[in-house]
C-alpha cells in the first residue's frame, strides 16, 4: 500500500420520505444503499454508481453535507 494513498470522498445520505406506496424497485434502490427507514442515515462512498441510485429516488433521500 502506498503511504500516500487517495483520501476517498464520502456522502452522507438521509432518508426523509416513506418508501410505503412506492414502485418495488425504489424501495430495493433505498435497501442498496442501506436505508430502509425514516431519518437513517448512511455515510457512502462517492462513485457514479451511487450517486445513480441517489437520483432514482431523489424525492425520497437528502444529501447532507
């Protein structure tokens, strides 16, 4: 490992709406990034991947700072 390693970038993500009365897939999109519940919140890893999953269910998530 190299001693100067590249800091990863996070994101932190909180639930704020309900996934109930929603598409099966956006609750499977909430439980991908490991949010399942009112007010979780998950600190992930900032990558293209993530940051798609955030947009599908943008009305349903917050990013915080």
């Amino acid at each position: 490992m190299p001693a100067k390693e590249k800091a990863k970038k996070t994101i932190t993500v909180r639930q704020v709406g309900s996934p109930l009365r929603r598409d099966g897939r956006q609750r499977l999109y909430l439980k991908s990034l490991g949010l399942g519940k009112m007010n979780r919140t998950r600190e992930l890893l900032d990558t293209p991947a993530v940051r798609g999953l955030i947009t599908k269910v943008s009305h349903m998530v917050l990013v915080v700072e």
